[in-house]
C-alpha cells in the first residue's frame, strides 16, 4: 500500500516504521521538512510536506498530528476519496475529554476533510511504545485494535494495517457512536496509566467470565451489571 502520514511524532514514527518493515510504501509529511527527512531517512521512507503526504497516500493517510490541530489541518488537504485513519486523542488537563458535550474528535475531522474521505478511528488506545513492539503480544495473545469507521473498503484496509502491526481488529461500531466511545476510553486508560499508576488491564475480566454474549437491544443496561 501507499501510506501518507501526517506528523513526525511518536505516533507517526513507530506505525510508520511497523509499515514499512511490512512492505508498504509510507511517506513522513511534517510541517517542518527537516523533521520529515531525519525521519524518512532513518526508517526508511520518503518524506515531503502535509500536503505532499495526504497526495502520496493513495491507499491510506494517517493523521498523527495533535488533535488541536488535526482538524484545521485536515481542510487545508487534498484528502477527497481517502481512507483517513483518525488515531488522535481529544484529552486535554485533568484527563478531560475535550469533546465532551459534542461530536467525537473523528467526526469533526470527517467533516473538516469532507463528505468523500473516509475516516477510521484505530490506533488510539496505546502508547506509541506499544506500536513499537515487534508485534505487540501479551500473555501469548496479540493486542486487540478496536476501529470505527462507516465505509466497509475503508475498514478492510485498516484492519488489514492492524494485522501488519502483528494485532488482531475488532469492530468498534460506526463511526458517530464508536470512535467517540473509544476516545472516551482512552480517556479513562490515560488517567489510570499516567494518573493513578494502575495496570488499567486489570479493570476488564476475562471474556468467559463476562457474562453470555446477546443483541444489545436484549441487554437492559440501565441497571448496572447484571446479577
């Protein structure tokens, strides 16, 4: 694939490398070209400007830049007709989601880059650290990827992505209601890693103790956990 990436962060930097280490094509877009060039240099990639790198990818653009500035970004690019993957991160002072009262981060920038660009939200849940594991596999199990997104094509090359990253995707829901329940979630795992100092893992139990599996419309949610 042709991947586009805008950003020269962290982010940017360890999906970026799992990439190419994969066979893709990735080219680094950063609005300072120096950064884009060390970065491209020592991975391995092409480099350029934003514009240059939402132009390159032709089968994927990822957007790594700060969440403040993603979606001023995202209508100043040529983005009509790309799968956009939205792996920012909306939290701001105290953990506070900045979206909070309004549409999720992902579909502000769904609407900043326009009705034709498909945007995915996957990637944000962990640590640029984590993306540099070669793969990212815990107790024997590789880590599960949650991704949002409306267009089926859109979200068949992101999960594909995922699994080039050595992890496992899962169907996060459309994108009005998924991404804004997975930026939320990073929310609360932010502040329980960085905050409190806790193994956020911990807060979840094993699958087989969770209950049996039923349509949401059966499951009366109201009342807390069932009994």
């Amino acid at each position: 694939m042709r991947i586009g990436i805008l950003g020269t962060g962290g982010m940017a930097d360890a999906l970026g490398t799992q990439w190419i280490k994969a066979g893709h094509e990735v080219l680094f877009g950063g609005r300072d070209l120096g950064r884009a060039e060390a970065l491209a240099r020592r991975r391995g990639g092409a480099s350029g400007s934003l514009h240059q790198a939402a132009d390159f990818g032709t089968d994927a653009v990822l957007m790594a830049l700060p969440w403040q500035a993603a979606v001023d970004v995202a209508r100043q690019l040529p983005l009509t007709g790309r799968v956009l993957i939205d792996c920012t991160n909306p939290v701001g002072e105290g953990f506070r989601l900045l979206t909070a009262g309004g549409p999720p981060a992902a579909v502000r920038l769904a609407t900043a880059a326009g009705p034709e660009t498909h945007v995915v939200k996957a990637f944000n849940l962990c640590h640029e650290d984590v993306w540099r594991l070669t793969p990212p596999v815990f107790d024997g199990r590789p880590l599960g990827v949650p991704v949002s997104g409306d267009a089926a094509e859109a979200l068949a090359v992101v999960r594909q992505l995922v699994r080039d990253v050595g992890c496992e995707p899962f169907a996060a829901g459309e994108l009005d209601q998924g991404a804004g329940l997975l930026e939320a979630t990073a929310a609360l795992l932010i502040r329980l890693w960085v905050g409190e100092g806790v193994d956020a893992q911990s807060i979840a139990p094993p699958r087989e103790s969770a209950g049996p599996r039923a349509d949401a419309e059966e499951v009366d949610l109201s009342s807390g956990p069932a009994s």
